[in-house]
C-alpha cells in the first residue's frame, strides 16, 4: 500500500447518518405496550428466536427494568411488559 498522500481517499466532513432504533429500543418499546406481548410475538416482531427474546429479557432485568410476567391469555402463554421507570441496580 502506498503511503503517498494523494492515494488516501478523502475523509468526508459530513456527518454520518444517525444509528438507527437499537434492538434494545425496539424491544423496550414493544414491551410498553397495556396489554404485554407473548414471547412468540416478541420473536416475530423482532425478527429474533424465542430463546434470544428470553436472553433479552433477562439483560433488561439486569439493566434495571422491572419486567412483569401477566396472566396467561386463553391459549396458555405467558405475557410480559415494563412497569414503570428503570429500577437502581447494585454495582
């Protein structure tokens, strides 16, 4: 590779377009919904496997959030929302 500087490409000055939705946002957001969401609809929302949706839930409990396991629905399966602000959590 040569080190002359007229074969570097030009860095741009723009700024880079902003990060879009973070999986954790978007996960945050569907979550905040009234009624809960399944796990099996988490993992269809987001494109994730239910084992990764699990994995998940278990971070933003660690990160702070409260998470509230609902009644089952007619069919049997679990609902899960976010209940109120993040939570402190021990160093």
């Amino acid at each position: 590779m040569s080190t002359n500087p007229k074969n570097r490409k030009a860095k741009s000055t723009a700024k880079s377009a902003p990060r879009s939705i973070t999986k954790k946002a978007r996960l945050v957001r569907l979550l905040q919904a009234d009624g809960g969401r399944e796990i099996s609809k988490l993992s269809q929302d987001l494109g994730w496997l239910p084992h990764s949706t699990r994995a998940a839930l278990t971070g933003l409990r660690k990160a702070g959030y409260h998470i509230e396991r609902l009644p089952p629905r007619k069919n049997g399966t679990s609902r899960y929302r976010i209940t109120g602000e993040l939570v402190a959590t021990k160093p």
